[in-house]
C-alpha cells in the first residue's frame, strides 16, 4: 500500500528551530497545533509542555490524524477531527476559554500528495478528487464537470494565477463534451497542450502545478477557511498569546499579513516572513516555498 498508512511519514516538518522560538511552548501551556498532519511540528511542541500541559491537535484528514495517532502516542495531545475554521467552536466543546498559542502550517502535506489515490498530485496517476476531507465537498472532477467555462477560467486565474486560464478553460469544456475529466493525468496532460513552453533553457516548474494548485484550493475553499481562522484568532487566544502561521502561496501569505496588520490586535514578531535557509532548502525542498509569520496578540483595551 502507498502513503501514510504503509509506515512511514514522509512529511518533514519545515522551519522546526523557528516555529519553536516564535511559539515558546513553555511546561504548563495551553497550545493548538491547527494543521496536525503527520504530526512533525506536534512533536516538538508537545515535548516542550510537560505533563502539565497539553496540546490540540486538529486536522480535518482522518487519514493524517491517524498517523499523527501513532506517532503522538504517549504525548499530552488530544486529536480533534475538525476543520481549523472552527477552532472556536472546538475550544467550547472542550470547556476551553482560551489557550497560549496556536501552530496552522497551510496546505497538504507530502503524504497527501504522495498517495495516488487522492488525486493531489499530477505526478501520481490517480483520480481527481483533491479533497483534505473525503466526506465533504465535492471531488475535483465533480467541480470540472459542473463549472461554466467563465468560472473555470477564474478559478484557475484567481488561485493559480494561471495567464493561460481562458485556453485552459475552454479546452476542459470542449473536452468534457465529449469525457469527463476523471483522472489526474488526463488534466495534467490537456493543460500542458494549453500552455506554450518557455524558450529559455532554464528549468521551469511543469504548468499543471498552478492548475492543480487552483482547483485544490477551490475543492476545499481554503482561502475561506484560512480567513474563519484569522477572524478567530483573537476570540482563541490568551492576550499576550502566540500565534505563527506558515504559508506556501502568496494569496495565503497575504491573507496572514493583512490579517496581522491589525495593530489594535496584534504585534507583530516578523516584520518580513520567515523563510528557511540555503541547508533546510537543500535538506527538505519543500521548505523552499514557505513563509512564516508570527505576532502576539495584545488587544488595545
Ligand atoms: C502541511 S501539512 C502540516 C504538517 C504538520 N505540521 C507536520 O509537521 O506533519 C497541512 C495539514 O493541514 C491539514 N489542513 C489543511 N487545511 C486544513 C483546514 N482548513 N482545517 C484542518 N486541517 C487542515 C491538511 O489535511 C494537512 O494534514
């Protein structure tokens, strides 16, 4: 069997030293790790809050939190199913007023993408389903097939800033009249007909990533979840909290900055986001894209 569930996470946790310094989990704390995953950064945090402290962990991948189920085991973490959007409602569940810090590191992880049969990846044959949450939504091949050419374009524009969006949208419509778009490879395979290859010799990033990327941001509305769990924030923190936020794309990243920029909320500790070094890039490519901001939640009173 592929994936998480063989054995080993494959994910590595990007910019561990940092996410520790802007976080400071101390013994005793309350910390929420929003985006549990494989569980990575969970284990660092948890193994700095003694067995006073405790840490909630969510993620809204069944799959993901029983890795992180394995690996965590022992550790003050409880695992809640839930999308982070919702963290306020998970924290009266639990009778919890508010907690010292929260983690949310966007996006999938390695182990999503790797495992065919999500269809995350176009470099996996697979079907095109794309969902964190396989028991909500609609898969991406459901969203191919219903979306007006006009909506496909802007979808691909807005979350891949695609320039070739109206080609690629008027080629899946004139393709689905006569398949339906059902797996990865056949996307993969229509967009790069749609987009002229650069004349330069210099390795360019294949041009199904931006599409993959845009519907995979459509299928689970992560901008819109993104912004619940800005907006809750400073219903979730202590004052004098924590709260780091790590980013892949800009149209995130931006979200985090704009959101931060609330000075009768938050002072920031990242004047520039974060990004890992030359040796973490060159250990963990993944770690090339991400950004980091961090700041702590001092409400004007
Ligand atoms: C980049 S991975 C996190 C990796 C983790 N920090 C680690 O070290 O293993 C992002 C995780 O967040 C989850 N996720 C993304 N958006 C989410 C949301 N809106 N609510 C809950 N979980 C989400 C994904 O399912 C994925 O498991």
């Amino acid at each position: 069997m592929n994936g998480p569930a063989a054995g080993q996470p494959r994910h590595v946790p990007v910019l561990p030293a940092e996410v520790l310094h802007y976080l400071s989990p101390a013994p005793g704390q309350l910390v929420v790790d929003a985006t549990v995953g494989v569980g990575g950064h969970s284990l660092l945090l948890a193994s700095h809050l003694g067995p006073e402290g405790r840490l909630l962990a969510l993620d809204q991948d069944s799959a993901m939190l029983a890795v992180a189920r394995s690996r965590l085991q022992g550790l003050p973490v409880q695992l809640v199913p839930s999308n982070f959007d919702q963290l306020r409602q998970v924290l009266d569940e639990q009778g919890i007023d508010r907690v010292d810090a929260v983690l949310a590191y966007l996006g999938v992880c390695s182990d999503q993408l790797n495992e065919a049969g999500r269809g995350f990846s176009f470099q996996q044959a697979g079907p095109l389903d794309m969902r964190m949450d396989p028991e909500s939504g609609e898969p991406a091949s459901a969203l191919l097939k219903r979306l007006s050419e006009r909506d496909l374009a802007d979808v691909i524009y807005r979350f891949g800033e695609e320039r070739f969006s109206r080609r690629i949208a008027r080629k899946i419509v004139e393709t689905r009249r006569e398949t339906p778009l059902a797996t990865t490879e056949q996307l993969a395979e229509l967009v790069r007909r749609c987009v002229p290859r650069p004349k330069s010799y210099r390795p360019t990033i294949d041009p199904a990533t931006r599409v993959f990327q845009a519907l995979r941001i459509a299928v689970n509305d992560e901008l819109s979840a993104l912004e619940g769990l800005l907006a809750a924030l400073p219903r979730c923190l202590k004052p004098g909290g924590r709260a780091v936020l790590i980013s892949f794309h800009s149209l995130e990243d931006r979200r985090v900055k704009q959101a931060f920029a609330d000075r009768e909320r938050w002072q920031v500790l990242t004047k520039k986001p974060v990004v890992a070094a030359e040796e973490e890039v060159r250990d963990n490519p993944r770690s090339r894209s991400a950004k980091l901001r961090a700041a702590i939640y001092r409400p004007v009173v």
